[in-house]
C-alpha cells in the first residue's frame, strides 16, 4: 500500500513538473516571437526616423537652390546673337556651393543632372585648354 502512495506521489509530481516544463516552453517561445516583434518594430522606426532626417535636409538643399535661383539670373538672352547663355561665372560662385553642400543625399537623376553641368561648365572655362589631370 506504502508503494501505491509512493507511485502516486511521484505519477503526482511527475505530471506536475512535465505540465511545467511544456507551459514553461510554450511561454518562452511566445516571449521570444514578442521581442523579435517589438526589435523589428524598432529597426523600422529607426529606419522611418532616418529616411525622414535625409528627407529634409534633401529638401533643405533643394529650397536654398530654388532661393538661389529665384534671387540671380543663370540664364541671359544675349541681344547680338539673339541665343540664350548660361551665366557659368555666376552658377559655380552662387549655386554649385550650395548644391554640393549634401550632394550625397541628392536624388541619383539630380546628382547626375548637376555632374552633366558641372561637366559642361568646366569644359567650356577650360575649352582650348590642356589641363593637366594630376595637378588637379
């Protein structure tokens, strides 16, 4: 009889600590999946936070150069040839600082666009010219 009791006690315990082990393990998953949420959660604020931050000093530059290019004309008509000019002199003292302030953070067809003038720009100051590409 002592060992009936006995089994019964340890059949007893036995379920009990087996029932804890499987709740406890169902628990921890459940925490797990909760914190990978909540880290993931804070990856895409941070992310938000950061694309925002770009954002605005993107539109930073792009306001001072509207500013820029409402306050001084880059473009004239010249009245002997009756053709448009781009006033270079005045693009690379008023605008070019501006725009290469956070160039980096420029949109890729922009960045590409002001290459092209600064290309164009620096070809035509220099047009006739040798220009030695290691003394520069």
């Amino acid at each position: 009889m002592k060992q009936i009791g006995a089994i019964g006690v340890l059949g007893g315990s036995l379920l009990t600590t087996s029932t804890v082990v499987i709740t406890n393990s169902f628990t921890y998953r459940k925490e797990v999946k909760k914190a990978e949420r909540e880290r993931a959660w804070l990856l895409e604020d941070k992310a938000r936070e950061t694309n925002k931050k770009k954002e605005i000093k993107e539109f930073k530059v792009y306001n001072e150069a509207l500013k820029i290019d409402g306050e001084f004309q880059f473009v004239h008509f010249n009245d002997d040839n009756g053709m448009k000019e781009f006033s270079i002199a005045q693009y690379k003292e008023k605008m070019r600082p501006i725009l290469f302030i956070d160039f980096h953070l420029l949109n890729p067809e922009v960045r590409n666009l002001i290459r092209k003038l600064d290309d164009y720009a620096y070809a035509d100051i220099h047009y006739g010219t040798w220009v030695d590409p290691n003394k520069q």
